[in-house]
C-alpha cells in the first residue's frame, strides 16, 4: 500500500511540475509574397526570387524560397504581407559610433541593423544600451602606439575579456607583429582591419588581413618610402605642413595613371581582403553635395553631438578658403583613386566613419553608398558591399537571407537598386521594429 501511495505522489510531483515549467513558445514569422533580391556581390536580376517567403524562428531565418500551397509550414505564425515589395538583409555599418538613442533610432530608421562600433575621442564613447538598437560590433585596437609582443598578446587577451569582435591593426605594427596579431585574432575569433604603416599594404594582404579602412590610408603604399615612414610616425596631424597633409598633397597631385598606383591596384584587387574607403568623411568637401540636415532622420540628432558638423543652413564646413580647397581636391581624387581599385577588381565593404568631420548616423552610410557607385562599383555590388560581402569577409551570420543567418530584415517600398531609403519594415534579429515610434522625441533617450 505504501510502495503504491509513493508512486501516486511521484505522478502528481511530475504533473505538477511540468504544469508549472513555462512553455518554450517557438515565435513563427512568415514574410511571404515579396521579391528577395540577391545580394551577392555577383548577382544578377535572374538571381532574385519572385513570390518569395521567409520564415523566422526566434531570432534566425529557418526556411526560405519562392512560396506555394505545398511549401511545409508550422501550425501557427505571424504572417507579414510583403506582396509587391521587396526583401533584403538589413544594412551594415563597418565604421560608426552610437553615442546615445537618438543615434540607435537614425541608424534603424536608415535601415542599418548592424554596426562595426568604434569609441574614440574625438567619437566619444560607445552607447552600448540602447534599446531598441543595431547590433553593435565592438572594435578595438591593437599597434596605435609602438608594441612588443608580449603587449601585443595582453591586448588581445583584454580585448577578448571586453567582447570585442573587431581588431583594427594600426599603423605601428611591424610584419612579424601583424602575423602574430592575425594568429590571435584567429585565436580569439576576432575579424580585422588594417590602418598600418611601418607594415606594407602589399604585405598585409599576404599575411591575411581581411579588410582596410580609409583610402588615404589603404594607399599609403605608393607614396615614397621616406613620406610613408613619416606619415606612420605621426599619422593623424591637421596641420597642412604636416607629414600627413604633404602625404595628401602628393595623393592630390598623382595622375591617375601612375605606375606605382595602377601596380599597388593590382596587388590589391588580386587579394583576399576589403576595401573600406570611408568616402564619406570627405562627402562636405564635394562640390556637388548636399546638406545632410535635410533628410528626415536628421531631426533626430543634436548637431552638438556630432564632430565638426556641417552648418544647418548651407551644409557646408565653415573652413578658410585654403583649407576648404585643400579638402575638396583631396576629396576629387579620392574618387578618382578608388574608382582605378574597383576598375582593378577590388572588394569594398561599407562604413561610414560616423561621427567625424560632420558624418550623421543613418544618413552618412546612405551616402557612402552613393560614392561607391561614383568610383565605379554596380549597384549589386554596393548592396552587397553593405550586406552580404561583411559575412564574406569576416565569416559573420549577418548580411545573407539565408538558412541559419540571423532575421535582420528590411522590406522596401521600391527595388533597393533604385531606392533604399523607402522602407515599409524592418526586423531586427526576428522582431519587427515599429519605426513610426523611432521618431518620437520621447523615444530618443
């Protein structure tokens, strides 16, 4: 009798525990009936998927391609309607700060999901509680200032301790350095960026780095040994007698069909890793520009946030007639620089350099693709550079519409190779972010 009443008692414990263990819920979202466009980097309009569905577990794409009656479906989703419009990853960001709500909410406005975060300061801090915001990548650093190993290797081992998933090499590394930084970065499952000096772009691309940032920078490899040496010493001054501004000055000068670029061209085209031009930072400097205070997401953001905004009026920089010449035919030949690198083959990646020399969140990334098509690249291959090529470049689960990527989505208006700015809606790792609340002035803090 005893031996059947503890049987009982062990069913009603097991019944009742089970009724009291919550239920995992299996959050079903279903987009159905817009077009994917294919954003690899060689796609092509035969590669977009008409009549398409998406489905989302939770925070990742589960399931994907053009929808029927026989396709297998959970019992239960959400459904969301995306007939007659147009599905892509969210965008990405590689270069950009977010100092506080207001810059969360302008970048998810402008369709950015993803942000590579840089803290500096002239940047300010990184604003890491945002809610909702772009998932950030932090980046940290590694070679500012002259190393050895050993401090190489605590730098790491820090930056691993602080989350950082973005290594940017800089200028102080030497080759030997820069192969033992790879291996931690390889270590630590860290991607990286070069901004080097005393360690050549021809052997940066031999060790493996995966990306480069800065054209100014990333071409540092034709100017002459002496100028390149001193520009690594001193790499960051703005005065116009400086290393670096008689650096800018050869740039400005070289014609285009110079020996050493159309070489170094080459040696970067043939190579595994990115380009990162920043264009962005000299956008003001264009002749032909226009005044970012003008788009909408910028009623979000206080000018005093931002590092040596454009003024609100005519937005331009308010610099002396030397200087602003000075800025402008360095930014012309920007262009023409990297339009000889796309021409060569080169890859590029897309990043903003949010919020320096007047770069806005959102707004800045949205212009930077604008150049990247002015130095040549196809408008697939500027999507791509903004989704897609990230998860190339650095092996990252972002940036595709594909099985096992995370559910970082927008659905457009208009066919984002024509128009990226008219956004319907936008899921942020599965859930759907209300973007008419983003613009709120009590959601901005």
């Amino acid at each position: 009798m005893l031996k059947k009443y503890l049987i009982l008692l062990q069913v009603i414990l097991l019944f009742a525990l089970t009724a009291c263990t919550p239920k995992k819920e299996n959050n079903f979202i279903l987009i159905k009936g817009g077009t994917i466009i294919n954003t690899d980097w060689d796609a092509s309009p035969d590669d977009n998927i008409s009549n398409a569905y998406i489905l989302i577990q939770d925070k990742r794409i589960i399931k994907t391609g053009i929808y029927s009656d026989t396709v297998s479906l959970p019992k239960k989703y959400t459904l969301v309607d995306a007939s007659g419009k147009y599905i892509i990853p969210g965008l990405i960001d590689g270069f950009a700060v977010i100092n506080n709500q207001a810059y969360a909410n302008a970048f998810l406005l402008s369709g950015v999901t993803s942000v590579i975060g840089v803290s500096s300061t002239r940047r300010g801090e990184l604003f890491e509680t945002g809610n909702p915001s772009p998932r950030i990548f932090k980046l940290g650093e590694a070679g500012d200032e002259p190393v050895t190993n050993d401090e190489i290797i605590k730098d790491f081992e820090q930056s691993f301790s602080d989350s950082i998933k973005v290594m940017l090499l800089m200028y102080k590394l030497n080759p030997d350095q820069l192969k033992l930084c790879m291996k931690l970065a390889d270590k630590y499952n860290m991607a990286t960026i070069g901004e080097l000096g005393f360690t050549s772009y021809k052997d940066a691309c031999e060790i493996g780095v995966e990306a480069f940032v800065h054209t100014t920078r990333y071409s540092l490899d034709i100017a002459p040994e002496a100028l390149r040496k001193a520009v690594t010493e001193n790499p960051f001054s703005n005065d116009l007698n400086s290393a670096k501004w008689k650096y800018y000055r050869f740039l400005t000068n070289i014609d285009t069909s110079n020996k050493n670029l159309i070489n170094h061209a080459k040696v970067l085209a043939n190579s595994n890793s990115y380009l990162m031009p920043t264009l962005s930072l000299l956008y003001l400097d264009l002749p032909d520009h226009n005044n970012p205070w003008n788009e909408p997401v910028a009623t979000l953001i206080n000018e005093n946030d931002i590092n040596n905004p454009a003024d609100k009026l005519t937005g331009n920089h308010s610099y002396s007639d030397k200087i602003q010449n000075a800025y402008t035919n360095l930014a012309l030949k920007e262009l023409q620089i990297d339009k000889i690198y796309s021409q060569s083959g080169a890859k590029y990646l897309s990043g903003s350099a949010t919020d320096v020399w007047g770069t806005m969140p959102g707004i800045s990334l949205h212009t930077e693709l604008e150049l990247l098509e002015r130095v040549g690249l196809k408008p697939e291959q500027v999507l791509a550079s903004a989704t897609s090529n990230f998860s190339e470049a650095f092996n990252w689960d972002i940036g595709k519409l594909e099985t096992g990527f995370v559910a970082d989505i927008l659905i457009l208006n208009n066919n984002p190779l024509d128009n990226l700015k008219d956004i319907n809606a936008l899921f942020l790792r599965g859930k759907e972010i209300d973007l008419s609340e983003l613009s709120q002035p009590e959601n901005q803090k």
